[in-house]
C-alpha cells in the first residue's frame, strides 16, 4: 500500500472534513476550561519585598570591604536559599503559630463549615471535596477509627515537620535579573492569611539576619577574647624560653660579638704553617738520608751535611786516603806504616758516620716536632669547629624563638585591633537586609485566572482536536484520493461522479430529475464521460453488455447504472437498463415506474414476449428499463440457472447497450455469475465511504472469476476537493465550475 502523505492540500481537505468534529472539542474544551474557572477553588497571591544590602565583612577578615558593592549573585543565592529553608521555615511556623492552623497542619480536624471556612465554593469543589471525603470515610468506618482527638495526635514534632512542608509548598522566592531585591510570595485561599504570612515572612527573616549577625559577633568577640588571652600567655613563655637558652648555651642574639669565627680562622692559618714546615722538614729528612747514603756532599745538599766539623773531617779522611796511598806505593800494603794509615783512615769515617747519624737525628726530631705541631693543631681546630657548630645550632634555635616570638606579637596586635573595633558595637549591628515593600491584601485571586484559563483551554482543546483529527485520518481507510486507489487495484478510472448539487438548507434533488432538469451539469456530464470511457472499452463494437456493481450496498451503483443508461439513450443507442438486484429492487423506485404489463416471471416461463416486461422511459425513448417491482415474483435463484445466460442474449440481440445492475460483490454471489456474460464490469466506489481493502476484494473477486475488463468509477465527489496546488487555485476552480454551469442553476 502506498504511504500516505500530508501536504498543504491534503491538511486543508481534512480540516474541511472534520469541520464539525475541530469545532465540536474546541467548543467542549473551552468550556469546560471556563466551568474549572468558575468552579475551582480560588488562590490569592500576596507579595513582600526585601533589599539585600552590600556584603558584610567577615568579623576576622582584617581586609578593607569595598564600599557601595553591589551584592554578587552567590549572596543572592544564599539568602533565598535560607528564606526557603526549614531552619528559617520552623522559626516563622512557630511564631505565627502554624501548627494550630488545620490548613498547615493537617494532621488537625478540618474547621468547621460555617465559621471561618469559605462557604462561596463552587459545586466543583464541592464535588472534590465530597469524593475525597468518601473514601476516608470509608477506610475510618473499617479500620474503626473515629475522628483524631488531641491524645491520637503524632508528636509534636511531627505535626511541625508536617506544618512546614505546607508552609513551604505555598512559599516563593523570584529575584529578577542582577536586582538586589527579592519578591517573597505566598498563595493561601485565603488572602488576609496570604498577606499576613508573606509580610510576616519578610519581617522574621530581617529579624532572623539581625540575629545571627548579631551572634555571629558576639562569637567572633568571644573568640578574640580568647585568642588575646592565649597569645599573651605564649608571649611570656617564648620571652622566658630566650632569655633561659641564651644563659644556658652562652650564645647571644648578635652574630657580630662572636670572636670563636676569628679564633678558628687563625688556626686554620698556623696549621697551614705548620703543615709546610713539616713537609719541608720530611723532604730535608729524606734528601740528607739520600747523601748519607750515596755519600754525597756537593753542592744542592743540605746545609747540616756542609757544616765546618763536617768539612774538617772531610778533609782529614782526603789527608789519610793520599798518605796511605804513598805509604803503600812505597812500602806495599803489609807494611806497618800502611796499616797505621789505614787505622787513621777508618778512625776518621768513623767520626764522619757518627756525626751523619747525629745530623739526621736532629732532622728526625724537627720532624717529629712539627708532625706534633700539626697534630696539635688540628684537633684543635676540630674542636673549634665542634663548638662553632654547636654555637649555630643554638643561634638557629634562638632565632627560631625570636621569630615566633614577633609572630605572636604581630598577631596579638592585629587580634587587639581588631577586638577594639568589635566589641563596643557588639549589640548595634545592621540585618543585611531590609524590608522595601509589604504586602498588601490581594483583591484578585492568581489562580484561576478566567482570561488564561479559557485561552489555555481554547489552545489545548484546539491542539487535542487537531492529534485526534490526524489519528483518525492516519487510521482512516476510506477512499479519497482516485489516484491511490487506481494504483492498489490496477483498474482505470472510468469517471468521477460529483455528489448531487445542493443549496444551503435545501435537499438535493432526486438523480433521476437532476439527469432529466439539468443535463449540462457536471453530475449529468460525469455520466457521459463513463459511457464514453465504457465504449472505448468494448473496443467500439456494435454490442455491448455493462455490469455495474459495488463492494457494499449505498454505494451509488443504481444511480450509476441509471445514468450510465440514461447517457447511452440520449447519445442515441437503443438501451436497456436491467435491475437483476431482486433482493432491493431499488431501481423501480430511483425511477419513479409504475408496474410493467407482464413481468420476468412471465418471460422466464415463455408466457410473454421481451417487449412486454420492459418500461420505456417518456423522457428517453431509446432507453427500455427492466425493474422487477415488488408485485414480481421473480427470486433470485434465477440467477444461479441458465435463464439468465438465455435473457441476457435475447436482450444483446434486442438492444445495442445493456446495462446491469447487479447486487453488491461482497455481500452475495450474483454479480460473479453475472460477471461471466457481459463484456465490461463497472464497480462502483463511494467517495469517503468505500475502504480500500473492500474495494481491492471486489476487483480481486471479479478477475479471479475470469471477469471481462473491468473499470470504476468515484462516485459522490466534490470537484473542489479534486483542486491540485496551493488553496487560491483551488478557489479559482470552484470559481471556473461555477460559471461554467451558471446557466444550468436553478
């Protein structure tokens, strides 16, 4: 099946269509939105306004507050969130004394009608009020529980948690754009009471700021108090921590009066000193070992090995060496005088290794003095360091106690300035906030609004009928579109047959004297259109049989076949127009005839000849009509023998047109069997009417039966709906039809 598609034609057919349905809810929907306003029961809105003034300092905050600053929007936020809290909530509950109110707490009896209740509602709200109170009737009578009295009340506790959501279900707080100011409404039934707690709102929560400020305060002395006290006392204890480490460690505050880092730096310096006479004293060790060893006495030795006693004994062992030498050239080397020689020679090395031996002693002792020099120095120079170390450390704790001890007193100071400020206005404070506006006693009621409501009940009905209106048409599927249509069954239009002309508050004529009257209308016209598109069928031959049929009765398939006939007569064929619906037998009546002289009985028996049964129409001499009246006693189980195919032919041979009216497809069999004799099959589809599912079963049954070709026809339509485009070309057909067939109105 093709997808349906809504377009600016389409929408404004279908409103056109369920006109009456749009205007029957819109009407329905507005008034009941008008019967809610009157009935319902009445709310007034009172409203209190307070300004929030600039931002108030912390009482701590030592830094200098901006003077004229706006309030930025997180303040703004914070105090409508604290008029809306619970806190605050319980606070105006128990001064207005809430929870004595059955309208707060309604774990109470309600009042009783008479007395300070409104007696004006409306029968609406009495209705409400009568079906909510039936079931709690009815749930008190089973469970057996009467009417709370005072000892089955919940805690009180309870009953204030319960006072306050009411109170808060019924409070609002608007602030508009970056105003400091904030509206504070409350909605009651009652407005003297809206009034009154919307004001009483305002003037509590002023009250309620001035307060905690005012504690806050308060606080903030008490802490400061506190803090002054407790800094003095650590003052006291850091000034006796200073003087007692600076006794017990000898260090002083002042680094310059330390002479320890002088003492050190001269240490360092003879150590240096006696470091180099020590190496110097090793390396002149070393170099007079060396020439005692090897025996040198040149120049670069040391001085100690050219000393005088040294020189002397030098110069006695040369002495020795040349007399020994002669004395043993001239008397050989046994000789006494040889060997005395010899004797003095080593007397003399002698002397010269005990002095080397007494030299180098003396250098191994200047060592050895200056290695304890150095030694000496160092662990002196060690325990300088140690001490200057331990001096640090004990400066580094002195500094770290002075510091704490200016930190203490720079914020025993700032905490004594800032004291001195607070405490002589600790009872004079500003709220933060003030009140601008009160409310005054509202003398309309906010809801509901008659005006609002009956727009608002105008628009939703409006939208409610255009949902149900496009439901209805998305479930709808009944034929409207011919070209739909000719695409779900494969079969031709074969004309379009506008529904009767009719004149406002006036019937429409009967077909037969719209066919006789008018015959230039578009509804006489359609019908010679079919009869052209049904000859163009038979291929043009000579002889034609037409069945004309529907899916369901009321679909117009007598009217069609009576003007198809009527439009064959008058073009000149001679034409007979057959009812063989005898179950209706419709045809008679549609055509005004009076009774035959013989009927299809007769003629069925051979009683009669063909000219006998049939009515010759006054108007149309060329048209013969077959219309069993009631009087025949003709059944329908003719239809089921072989007469039909024997009075069929007698009527080919008689007449150039027959046209058949044959009964409803889907109801009865008749028009399959008829199917089979004729040469074309016309099948009738109600404009708006006919599905298109039945439309589809008739085809699919005729061709299935082996039926001829086989056309249809839309009939009952408005030509102005046929209009394609945009609404103006639609109105300028409507226009174009019109003078077209003005000569023809009445």
């Amino acid at each position: 099946m093709e997808e349906r598609t809504f377009g600016a034609r389409e929408l404004y057919s279908l409103f056109r269509r369920r006109l009456l349905l749009i205007v029957a809810i819109v009407i329905a929907g507005t008034a009941l939105a008008l019967i809610a306003a009157v009935e319902l029961p009445k709310t007034y809105t009172a409203r209190s306004m307070i300004v929030v003034e600039t931002d108030d300092p912390n009482p701590l905050d030592t830094t200098q507050a901006q003077p004229n600053q706006q309030p930025d929007k997180s303040r703004m936020d914070t105090e409508a969130d604290l008029i809306a809290s619970r806190v605050f909530a319980s606070l105006v509950v128990d001064r207005l004394d809430l929870i004595q109110d059955p309208d707060f707490n309604t774990y109470l009896p309600p009042a009783v009608a008479g007395g300070t209740s409104d007696s004006s509602g409306g029968v609406l709200s009495q209705a409400v009020g009568l079906i909510v109170w039936i079931p709690q009737k009815l749930f008190s009578l089973v469970a057996g529980s009467g009417p709370q009295d005072a000892t089955s009340l919940p805690p009180k506790d309870v009953q204030q948690d319960r006072a306050i959501s009411a109170y808060l279900a019924n409070l609002s707080v608007d602030r508009s754009g970056e105003s400091a100011a904030m509206t504070i409404s409350f909605f009651n039934d009652d407005a003297a009471t809206a009034a009154k707690i919307a004001n009483a709102t305002a003037r509590l929560f002023v009250e309620w700021s001035r307060d905690n400020k005012r504690q806050d305060i308060k606080d903030a002395v008490g802490f400061l108090r506190q803090q002054s006290t407790e800094l003095a006392s650590r003052i006291a204890a850091i000034e006796g921590q200073i003087a007692k480490y600076a006794t017990e460690h000898g260090v002083s505050s002042d680094p310059r009066d330390d002479l320890l880092r002088a003492s050190i730096q001269q240490a360092n310096e003879q150590l240096s000193t006696a470091r180099g006479e020590y190496t110097q004293a090793q390396a002149r060790l070393a170099q007079v070992r060396l020439a005692a060893k090897n025996g040198d006495t040149g120049a670069g030795v040391d001085p100690l090995l050219t000393s005088d006693f040294l020189t002397s004994l030098r110069n006695d062992e040369a002495t020795a060496m040349r007399d020994r030498a002669q004395l043993a050239g001239n008397y050989g080397r046994n000789h006494p005088l040889v060997q005395e020689a010899d004797a003095k020679v080593a007397a003399v090395r002698a002397m010269i290794s005990q002095e080397m031996l007494r030299t180098i002693a003396v250098l191994e002792n200047d060592v050895r003095v200056d290695e304890g020099r150095v030694n000496q120095l160092v662990k002196s120079l060690e325990a300088s360091n140690e001490e200057l170390r331990q001096r640090s450390l004990a400066e580094a704790k002195l500094r770290e106690l002075n510091n704490n001890l200016a930190t203490e007193q720079k914020l025993y100071d700032l905490v004594s300035g800032k004291l001195g400020s607070l405490d002589p206005f600790s009872e004079a404070v500003e709220p933060g906030v003030r009140t601008v506006s009160t409310a005054e006693i509202p003398t309309s009621p906010s809801f509901p609004k008659l005006r609002l409501m009956l727009a608002g009940g105008l628009a939703a009905s409006l939208v409610l009928a255009l949902i149900l209106v496009l439901t209805l048409e998305s479930m709808e599927v009944r034929i409207r579109d011919l070209r739909r249509a000719s695409k779900l069954i494969r079969a031709p239009l074969l004309a379009s047959i506008p529904r009767l002309p009719q004149k406002f508050l006036r019937p429409a004529l009967p077909p037969l004297e719209t066919l006789l009257s008018r015959p230039r209308s578009a509804f006489s016209d359609a019908f010679r259109s079919l009869y052209n598109a049904c000859t163009r069928m038979n291929g043009g031959r000579s002889k034609h049989v037409v069945l004309v049929s529907s899916g369901l009765p009321q679909e117009g398939k007598t009217t069609t076949a009576m003007g198809l006939a009527m439009a064959a007569g008058m073009d000149g064929a001679l034409t007979a127009l057959i009812d063989l619906d005898l179950r209706t037998r419709s045809l008679h009546t549609a055509m005004e005839l009076g009774s035959a002289s013989r009927t299809l009985g007769d003629y069925l028996q051979g009683d009669c000849a063909l000219a006998e049964i049939v009515q010759t129409l006054p108007d149309i001499p060329q048209l013969d009509v077959l219309a069993p009246s009631a009087d025949d006693q003709t059944l329908p189980e003719f239809l089921n023998s072989g007469q039909l195919t024997k009075l069929l032919e007698a009527f080919r041979l008689e007449y150039d047109v027959v046209i058949i009216d044959a009964p409803p497809v889907l109801v009865v069999e008749d028009a399959i069997r008829i199917a089979a004799s004729v040469d074309t099959i016309v099948v009738v589809a109600a404009f708006d009417s006919t599905t298109q599912e039945a439309l589809s079963q008739v085809v699919e049954r005729l061709r299935f039966a082996g039926g001829p070709s086989i056309g249809w026809v839309f009939n009952r339509v408005d030509p102005f709906q046929q209009a394609r485009g945009a609404l103006r070309r639609a109105y300028m057909r409507r226009q174009q039809i019109r003078r077209y067939f003005f000569a023809d109105s009445p």
